[in-house]
C-alpha cells in the first residue's frame, strides 16, 4: 500500500527567503506526481505535475524535482511572499490508476 | 482552465438527515470522478471513485449505503450522506478527470459539513 510522507509538517520562513519542501513516498511504481495547494477550507489547487519519465517541472517561482528510484520530491519555492502561505499537498497516483495518495502536507507561513 | 463546481461549500444539519453534496464539471465532461474526505490536520482520503452511468467504487472501510454515490451525467457527480451523525462531519472534496486531458484532475472548493 502507497504511503506519502511530508516533511516538515509546518514550516515558518521570512518574507523573501527560498524554501524546500520534502515529500517521499513508499512505492516507486508511480504514474506521476502532483504537489497542490490548499487554503484553509477551500479546495486544492494543483501547481504541478510531474510524469514518473521527468525529473522536474517548473511554475514561475514553483519548482518539483521528481527521483522516483529513491522515492522522493522536493518542491522548491523561490522568494517567497506572505500570499504563498497555506497547505502544500504531495499527492501520488499509481500505474493505471488515477487515483492519487496524498501526504498530510506542510503548512507554509510566509511572515511579512 | 477547467472548472469543477461543488455546492453547497458549508452545510450544518442535524444528526439523522441526509445531506447532497453536488458536483459540476463546468467546461469539461468527466467520465471519472472522486470524492475524498479530510478530517482535521489529517490527509486526504479517497472515499470512492465514481464512473459515468456505473455504479461507483468504494474504498475499504467506506459505507457504500451511508455515502450513496450517482454519477448520471458527464457533467455531475451527487454525494449523498445518509443519516448523517456527528462523526461524519468532514470535509468533502470532490475531483473530475477531464477525458481530453489525461491525468490532470481538476478539484472542486470543497463541503464543510457539520452535523449536530
């Protein structure tokens, strides 16, 4: 059974500064990974997706590493603002299946 | 980009109704949707995965009389939550596949439900 983790689970950083956000997973028979965003009571917004052949993909600030061998990605955010605080969700979905597993996600407080 | 509309976005109901959560596609037709529940600080779960015109597929541990599911067009999935208690209270998301793009989901905003 596919199981996401996140890392850390919140996370406080200064206006400006660059962050990393972590996400492994169990199962490296992945069709592709997606990191979403998530304010608080509202739906998810998707930010990227990266197929289980890419290593990264790229969104503005936004950046996703994708090493599906060790099972791990990172979402890089650049200069970061006070408007990218909320909840960053990992989410898995496995070969043939659309069907994603979601981490508990890391909620971002971007201080002003 | 494509849009998925979930109504009503909160609903409070007292513990023994039924509580019908909606599902759009505005823009797009959808052969596949899902609902997902989400408790506090916790992840999102799958609940069940509805198919256009069949019947839909419940997750382990998902009540499938509690929680009817009708997907009757490409356009509209309905969550219905029967005899609703106080533990059901979650919150419900909702998310359709568009069939011409492949694996992008789209999400709808969400259902807070709270039961009394």
């Amino acid at each position: 059974k596919q199981e996401v983790t996140q890392i850390p689970a919140a996370l406080s950083v200064p206006e400006g500064e660059n962050l990393v956000l972590n996400c492994s997973f169990t199962d490296s028979a992945i069709y592709n990974l997606q990191w979403f965003r998530q304010d608080p009571g509202k739906g998810l917004t998707s930010l990227l997706l990266i197929q289980s052949s890419q290593r990264e993909q790229t969104s503005g600030r936004l950046n996703a590493s994708l090493d599906k061998s060790s099972g791990r990605s990172t979402l890089y955010i650049a200069a970061s603002q006070p408007g990218d605080s909320a909840t960053y969700l990992c989410a898995v979905s496995g070969a043939g299946s659309y069907q994603l597993t979601f981490g508990k996600g890391t909620k971002l407080s971007v201080i002003p | 980009g494509a849009v998925v509309s979930q109504h009503p976005s909160w609903v409070i109901c007292k513990s023994g109704t039924s509580v019908k959560i909606e599902c759009r596609s505005l823009d797009f037709q959808a052969t596949t949707m899902f609902w997902y529940r989400q408790f506090p600080k916790q992840s999102l779960m799958l609940m069940a995965t509805s198919n256009e015109g069949s019947k839909a597929t419940y997750e382990q541990g998902v009540e499938k009389d509690k929680f009817l599911i009708n997907h009757a067009s490409l356009t509209l999935s309905t969550l219905t939550v029967t005899s609703a208690h106080p533990e059901d209270s979650s919150f419900y998301i909702c998310s359709a596949r568009d069939r011409g793009i492949n694996e992008k989901l789209f999400f709808g905003s969400g259902t807070q439900l709270s039961v009394l």
